[in-house]
C-alpha cells in the first residue's frame, strides 16, 4: 500500500491494523500514476528485467471509489487470459444509483474535444463520433475492444508492465491511463472491456460544480497527452480547439449568475492560463 502523504492518522493506523501488509509513506504526494509506479517497483517492476516467477501474474488497478460486486475480479481475470491478444481489462461500471456510466472510451480525437468545448449535435454525443461505444455491448455477455477504460478498473497481465515500464508520471492527475493505454496498444496488446464483470464505481458522476483547479490540472494533462500522440498537424488543430473553447468557456463565466465573485474569477484565470499554456509545445 502506498500512502500519499495523507495529513491524518492514516500511516499509524494502517500499521497497527495490518501489520502484514508492505506499506510505503510517502512524505509527499506523488501523485496517482507515480503512487501506483512506487507499488509496481516494490512488486519487483523495475528498469532491470526481474524473472516471470518472482512477478504476480497480473496487476490490478482498482479505484478506492469502487465497490466490487460478486465474482467481478474473477470474470476480469478469466477473461485476461482467455483473450490471446488481451493486455487489460476493464469492467463495467455504474454509478452509485446504479445508473449507467461508461466505462471506455476510444482515444481522445478532434471531434471529442469539439464536443467538450464547443456546441455540437446532442444526438451525436452518445456516439462513436463522441468517443462512445453503444450501450448495447454494455449489456452483452461479450468482452468487447476499446481504446481505453476508465482508470477506475484496470487488470493488466505482467508482460505488458514490462514492456511498457508503467505510468508516466509526468502525468500527476488526470489522463495517466488513457496515455498508457495508448502505449499498451502501441505494443500490440488489446485492451478490452468485461461487461459481465460489474463495479460501481462512486465518483465521476458529475456534480455541476467546475473546479478551477481541477479545471487546469485536466487540461494541463490533456495538452501533455496531445504532445505526446498527436502528430504535429492534429496537435495544431486541437490547440485552436482548446482556445476556442477556453474563451467561450470565460464569456460564459463572465455572465454565470450562479457563481461567487471569487470562484468566478478563479475560473476565468484558469481559462486564461490554459489559453496559454496552449501556445507552449512539451
């Protein structure tokens, strides 16, 4: 277990509860891909290559806002090594009501990014335009490929660990596992969501509240993943997407009535600086 740097009793207690459990304390906050690379490292994932044996099979990333129905784990782990070409897989998710949520989705294009910033056809949201794979497969029996699942569930064979050397912790908060997913697939693995694996998965449903900070760390870690994938033609084009965006994003807040004078200019700040932050290539 790794503990990032909690401010409360969390290290003292976990000890004296568990004491068979390998803890590591962080004395900062690494962050979640970088927390998740102090568990692999100390699994024996490492840069110098470490015998199959002394490895577990699988890894799985599992949100701490999650709750596991039965058999789950199971079904995910079956389905792993039942799909030769299979390096993840995901399960499907609700949200605490039990209502749907997407689990996966496709790798982030242009025409995503023009539906989260910009006015586009609502009839085109639920589509593979948009990213989306149809609600039918969610309800099948059958495993089904997608680019990449939700971070949220995430049970990954160990070859593709080492061949793929982990989160990228440049990447503090946000887009960590869509990046990996990408490397993984890069590799010649398949990612694939279980929809007969099912976990509620408790965050993520939206609250209607935007979060300046959260705001500027999502769309710090979107512009490293566009660097780091998109050739330099798209990466361009989705820059002037994200300005477009950010502007009509600070008009709106400029008029939003709903929002305190001190939330309101952290906001526009935000915009602003992502705007910014745009014109600079990684």
């Amino acid at each position: 277990m790794v503990d990032n740097a909690s401010h409360d009793d969390s290290v003292p207690a976990i000890r004296a509860a568990f004491p068979q459990v390998q803890l590591i304390a962080s004395e900062r906050n690494l962050g979640f891909g970088a927390g998740n690379n102090a568990a692999l490292r100390a699994m024996g994932f490492a840069n110098a290559p470490s015998p199959a044996e002394a490895l577990p099979q699988a890894v799985y990333f599992l949100n701490s806002d999650t709750r596991t129905h039965p058999g789950a784990t199971r079904t995910l782990f079956e389905a792993l090594f039942h799909l030769p070409d299979a390096g993840v897989v995901g399960a499907r998710l609700t949200y605490g009501d039990g209502s749907f949520q997407h689990s996966a989705f496709a790798f982030p294009g242009l025409a995503q990014l023009w539906f989260d910033l910009l006015p586009a056809p609502a009839r085109l949201a639920e589509t593979r335009l948009n990213g989306r794979y149809p609600r039918a497969q969610y309800a099948g029996e059958a495993p089904f490929p997608v680019g990449h699942t939700l971070g949220a569930t995430m049970l990954m064979r160990r070859e593709v660990i080492q061949q793929t050397s982990g989160f990228d912790e440049r990447f503090h908060l946000y887009a960590e596992e869509v990046d990996w997913s990408w490397r993984i697939q890069q590799a010649g693995w398949q990612i694939y969501c279980v929809p007969r694996a099912h976990v509620t998965h408790l965050g993520g449903q939206s609250t209607g509240q935007v979060r300046p900070q959260s705001t500027l760390n999502l769309w710090e870690s979107r512009l490293r993943l566009f660097d780091k994938h998109y050739p330099n033609w798209k990466n361009r084009l989705a820059r002037q997407i994200i300005r477009l965006g950010m502007r009509r994003k600070s008009r709106a807040a400029e008029q939003d009535a709903t929002l305190d004078s001190e939330t309101r200019a952290a906001l526009i700040a935000a915009y602003h600086q992502i705007i910014a932050r745009s014109y600079v290539h990684a």
